[in-house]
C-alpha cells in the first residue's frame, strides 16, 4: 500500500469512489492527501468506514484555508474559513446539514462584513451587513414572515425612508 503516514493519495489509481471511498477493496480509514505541485500539503480529508468526517485545505505556503468536519456525510458543528493571510473568512455552525446560529464573515483586511443569525437553515432574528469601510450596509430583524430594517439605502418595513427624495 501507498503512504498512509501522510495520507493516501488523491490520484492513487486503488481508490474506488463511491457511496463510499474505498481503498484496494476496502472502506477507507483514514486521510486521502491533495498536494501542491511542491508537495505540500494542499487539503487532507479524514475518512472512517469510507465516510468523510473532516476536511483541511491549505493555501500554499502552509496558511490553513478552511476546517469542515462531517457527520453523516453533512456538514456538522463549526466551520471556519480564512483568508491567505491568516484572518477569519467564515465561521458558521451546522447541525446535521443545516445552519444553525450565527454566521460571522470578515473581510481580507479583518474588518466585520457580515453578521447573520440561522435557526433551522434560515435566516432569523437580527442581521447585519457592513461595507468595507465600516459603514452599515444593512441593519434588519428576519422573522418567519417578514424583514424588518434597513438594507442598503431602503427602508424594507413598508415606511417613508430616511433618506430625502433627489
């Protein structure tokens, strides 16, 4: 068998994908290896009985990427992804697949972009969106029915808005 002390090979012609990942015939446990043309490592994915359970990408130079673990095949607790240079992207929870509780996304720079909220895979309760520069470039409550607030320059509770008529 190929190298198992850092991984099996994405490319190695004994992996069989299908509803599980198999290796010479059997269900894969453990890591299947993606590499830069260097070597380095570029993404390893964790695999028992032939299911994916986590999955680690870097960019090249070693910063990490993103962090996703998997349970029963769906996205499962904390995922986080960064940018190049090391700051948060995302950081978002799963339950089973679906999006639960709050959503953080930055941008290159660290600067807050986004702040949303999920219940159940769906927007809910406060949501916020900045510019780059930090100014608001949304500001609203999400319930089941209806957006209440303010999204980029309209008002979206059915109101006069703010801003005078040019």
């Amino acid at each position: 068998m190929l190298g198992t002390l850092f991984g099996i090979d994405a490319e190695d012609p004994h992996l069989e994908r299908g509803l599980q990942l198999a290796y010479f015939d059997k269900p894969l446990t453990g890591f299947l290896r993606e590499s830069y043309d260097d070597g380095s490592i570029k993404r390893l994915s964790r695999y028992v009985d032939g299911e994916r359970v986590a999955a680690y990408k870097w960019y090249p130079g070693g910063t990490r990427a993103f962090v996703k673990i998997y349970r029963n095949g769906k996205r499962h607790t904390e995922h986080v992804d960064w940018w190049p240079n090391g700051e948060v992207k995302y950081s978002r929870v799963f339950v089973n697949g679906i999006q639960q509780g709050e959503v953080i996304a930055s941008y290159r720079d660290g600067t807050l972009e986004k702040r949303f909220n999920y219940v159940d895979g769906k927007q809910r309760g406060r949501q916020q969106l900045w510019n780059v520069d930090g100014s608001v470039r949304a500001n609203f409550v999400m319930t089941a029915t209806r957006r209440y607030g303010l999204i980029g320059e309209k008002v979206c509770n059915g109101g006069p808005s703010d801003r005078a008529e040019l």
